[in-house]
C-alpha cells in the first residue's frame, strides 16, 4: 500500500487572518511550463495577472518564489495569496469572552460571518481572531449564521477540533437563543417544532417540505410588552436557518429577517441598520478534552428588545 506523502508547511504566513492557497499540480501531465498550467487550472484569472504574479514572485513553492519560467512539475505543491473581494468593514467588535489552552469563545456581533465564505473573507469571526489573538491554526467548532449575534466556539489546537465539532454533531451543546418577534395571544406556548428543512446551495432561503423531520426547536415566550413577544428559542439540531423558519412557520416571524417569511431586496453593504433580532445566548456542555462543566453567556443585547413588560402566562 503507498503511503501517503504529507503535505509540506506553507512557506507564506496568513494574511488578515486567511490562508494563502495550496494548489498541489496533477501527477502528470504535458504542460511545458508552470505558467501553461496554471493558466489552464486558473481560467477564471486573466493570464497577465498570472504573468504578473510569477514576475513579482507572489506564487511560492516549499523553497521560496517560482522563477516565470519554471518548468510543470508533476506532483509539486504552490502557494500564493488570492485576490480578496472589497469588502465593507463591519463596524463591530468581536468579543472574546474565554481564552484558554484550548477554547476560544466568542461574543459576534450581527452582521459578521463566523468563517471566509463566499464575499465575506476577512470581514469573519475567524479571520479577526486568528489575526488579533496570534492564533493562526484556530479552527471553528461550529458556525453561526452572519446575520445572527451571539455565542460562537472556536479552537486553539488543530488535534482536538474534531472533538469539540462532535459536541455539536451528537446534539450534546446545549444551545439557548432569545429573539424578538410580534406577539401572537391565540398562540399555544411553549411548543416543539419538528419539520424537515432543505437548503438548496446558492438559493438564499431555506424551506421547510414533508417527509421525515430533520429539525427541532423548543419554543417559549419569556415575556411580551407593546405587541413584541421576547422568545427563549432551544434547538437541539442544527438545520441552516431553523430558527428563523420555525418562527416565520408559527406566524411569529422574528423581527428584522429579510428571508423570512418573504425574501426583501437584499439591503447594502454598508447598510447596519436593521441587524436580525436573534442571539446566541447561551451554550453548555460537557468539555471533551478537560472534562469540565461549561457554561458561557452572551453579553449582547438585542437592540429592539423592550423593557422586561408582562412575563409569559
């Protein structure tokens, strides 16, 4: 059996927070040159930005830049940074509510995505961390939706990820959110919401259709004041956007949502305005790796909440 050769060290450090690319060439092929390759590889970028690259020695193997006219070699491995979308800064703090040998928690503002994906790179929880913590193998344990604030779990060590990410995949977090949403007198409260939710990559909303259920939430009213009830929201699965399609299913949907239940024009870049009136509130488990009872808390507040008014009941 071949063993399997190990990947060498990225030779460039991170940027703002992100990685450079890793791009290992194909173990054979006819391509006279790097440059004809990754012309071939990259077709999306312009061949003189390529060219331009080589000759600024921006593109990296294990001993340091490619000479432009470098020879295709089988197998090899390159590095270099891409080109970052602009993006708009949000104009929010990320907390850090617990540092220590292991864990990261994180209070996240609305707005700011937890991890690079798509045009958000270095506008995310992650990369803000890695960069202003000196933490550059940190690694999320799960993520939070962008337009969600709240609690988010990152990291340190790169051995122990995948036994904090298996707290979440074995339902064994337990996860509090509050949301602000219309408040509905004929509704029966608390209740159990199972549905079977969908997400279609690259559409925006998710669906709930029939079949099995692949999604539950707890639903309570802690309190209502001026026709806006505060919700105590407890999931115990981890569907994309659950929440936010549950509440819009009870005829509650949560203030601020521009997905549900009618997708709105999407608002711009800079636009802070109107931030979803969801938060990750509390999550409690059992530490994998220490064996510690954990418990952390958000310290945000929802910016539209009321006063406390009339409690539940």
């Amino acid at each position: 059996m071949r063993r399997k050769t190990a990947t060498p060290p990225a030779p460039l450090p991170q940027r703002h927070g992100v990685d450079p690319v890793r791009l290992k060439l194909p173990g054979e092929g006819a391509w006279p040159t790097l440059r004809a390759y990754l012309a071939h590889r990259l077709p999306a970028v312009d061949p003189a930005r390529i060219d331009a690259m080589l000759r600024g020695g921006e593109i990296h193997g294990p001993d340091g830049p490619v000479a432009p006219d470098a020879a295709f070699v089988p197998g090899a491995h390159l590095w270099f940074y891409r080109d970052l979308p602009e993006e708009v800064p949000v104009p929010f703090a990320v907390d850090v509510l617990h540092r220590d040998e292991h864990l990261v928690i994180a209070d996240k503002p609305h707005f700011l995505a937890t991890t690079p994906r798509g045009r958000h790179v270095t506008q995310t929880a992650l990369s803000r961390l890695r960069h202003d913590l000196g933490l550059p193998a940190l690694s999320p344990a799960h993520r939070l939706d962008r337009l969600t604030a709240g609690l988010a779990m990152f990291v340190v060590r790169p051995a122990e990820r995948a036994a904090y990410q298996n707290l979440f995949r074995d339902r064994l977090v337990r996860k509090e959110y509050r949301a602000l949403a219309p408040y509905a007198p004929g509704l029966e409260l608390p209740r159990t919401v199972r549905s079977r939710i969908v997400k279609e990559r690259g559409v925006i909303a998710a669906q709930e259709v029939a079949g099995p259920p692949n999604s539950e939430s707890l639903i309570e009213l802690a309190g209502h004041a001026d026709g806006i009830g505060r919700y105590r929201l407890s999931p115990s699965t981890g569907r994309t956007h659950q929440l936010r399609l549950h509440m819009s299913g009870l005829g509650i949907p949560i203030l601020g949502d521009p997905v549900y239940p009618v997708l709105l024009a999407e608002p711009a870049p800079d636009d802070f305005s109107r931030p979803l009136q969801l938060l990750a509130a509390v999550l409690e488990f059992t530490d994998p790796v220490t064996g510690e009872q954990r418990r952390f808390e958000s310290r945000r507040r929802l910016s539209a909440e009321p006063p406390a008014g009339r409690p539940a009941g």
